[in-house]
C-alpha cells in the first residue's frame, strides 16, 4: 500500500469514527491531496474531535490556505533568489 493511500483511509476511518459519511472523508482526502495534508488533518481530528462537519471542512480548507500560502512564498524566494542573481552577475 502506497503512502497516499495508506493515509487517505486513515484519514476516512477517522471521519467515520466521529460519526461523519465516509463520503466527506473522501472528499476531504481528494482536496488535501498530500500525505503529509492528509495525516495533519487526521491529527486534528484525533486531537479536537470536532462534532460538526463544518468544523473538518473549516480545518480543511485552513490547511489547504496554508498550503498555498507555503507554496507562493518559495516560489517568491526563487524569484527573488534569481533576480538578485542576475544583479550581482549581470544579464549573461
């Protein structure tokens, strides 16, 4: 079994367990889409034990914010990186 998959349905098993459709688990495990996305999540819910599904689509939707927020800033450090590369070399 491959990591992705390992953690999608531990991540469904605990949606389910909280008394959630297995069908939110799935969805939430398609928008996450890492593994590493996928066991926060599950830590969260391990961990708060929220009881309303607004609560996991609210953390989800943080998590992938995150993300996001994660990725615009690498690629805004290579750019930076590049351009202050071209400064010190000069245009080749």
């Amino acid at each position: 079994m491959n990591e992705w998959t390992k953690a999608k349905e531990e991540l469904v098993r605990a949606i389910r367990e909280l008394g959630f459709r297995e069908e939110l688990g799935e969805a939430a495990a398609r928008t996450l889409g890492s593994p590493k996305a996928m066991e926060r999540m599950t830590a969260y819910l391990h961990y708060v034990k929220p009881r309303k599904e607004e609560l996991v689509v609210d953390e989800m939707l943080a998590i992938c914010s995150e993300i996001e927020a994660w990725r615009e800033k690498k690629a805004s450090e290579e750019a930076n990186a590049k351009y202050n590369e071209m400064l010190y070399y000069g245009l080749k």
